[in-house]
C-alpha cells in the first residue's frame, strides 16, 4: 500500500529469517528512514486478547514525541479495524524503539494464542483490515506532520 504513495519503503526482513534487535534498530539509519513500523503478534498463555502499541519514552530515543505520534496514529486505526480489545498505547524499553534514530513504534496486532484474536490472525481479510490499518495510521501521523497526504487515503 505505501508502494503507492512517495514513502520508500524498506523491510528489515522479507523471510523467516531472525535478524538480531541491534541490525534492525540500525537499519532505519542506515537506509535513511524517517520512521520505523515494527509489526508483531503477541502471546500470554492463551488468556489474555488485544491490541496493543508500544514506543520508548528512554532517553537513548531522542524521538519520543513523535514516536509517540506515530504510535497513536497506528494504534487508533488498528483497534477499529481489528475489533479487538484495546489494549492501549504503552511505553516500554523495546530494543527496537529505544536504540532507534527515528520516530518509532511496535505493534502488537493481537494475541497469536488466544482463539478469537487467532481467528483474526489466520483471516486474509483481518490480515489486510490490520495493513489497511497501519497504512492509514502512518498517513495519519504524516499529515500531523504537515505533509499532505489526502489523495493517498
């Protein structure tokens, strides 16, 4: 979707292929990126569901305001479209959104191991409702940046 607009982007990975937290969070530097999206699904035992969004109040991210920006544009774009629960906007000590050089955010989309928000996760049409989602929640944070992104929604 964002092939769509002037946003390059550029993935981390493309496989199943681990690539160590410090090469991600140095990626986004070495590509020249205004931001970073780093997209997951959750687990706990089976007994917890939802959305929830994550970005570094650390020091070491000189970014946190804007990190927390993007977060918030991805995250209320998600809830709605997943259906899930809203697990809200958290702060945390990610290695990828507190070693980062720019505005960054992880999502976790919902619970891999919790059968409602699996159910989700396993759904083509979810899959893209949570693309569509973080497509229109980065436009979102770009337009509060001052960028006219209008004719890409």
């Amino acid at each position: 979707m964002l092939d769509k607009t002037p946003i390059k982007v550029h993935m981390t990975r493309s496989t199943d292929v681990f690539i160590a937290l410090a090469d991600r969070a140095a990626y986004s530097g070495k590509v020249g990126a205004d931001s970073f999206v780093s997209i997951h699904t959750n687990a706990f035992n089976g007994s917890a569901s939802g959305t929830e969004t994550y970005y570094s109040a650390a020091a070491t991210n000189p970014h946190t305001a804007d990190s927390k920006l993007l977060a918030q544009k991805i995250h209320a774009r998600l809830v709605k479209a997943m259906e899930t629960k809203d697990r809200g906007l958290k702060t945390a000590n990610y290695y990828v959104t507190r070693y980062n050089t720019v505005p960054a955010t992880l999502v976790e989309l919902a619970f891999i191991d919790q059968k409602s928000d699996n159910s989700k996760l396993a759904s083509p049409t979810y899959r893209n409702k949570a693309a569509q989602a973080i497509y229109w929640g980065i436009l979102d944070y770009y337009k509060a940046k001052g960028y006219d992104t209008s004719k890409y929604y």
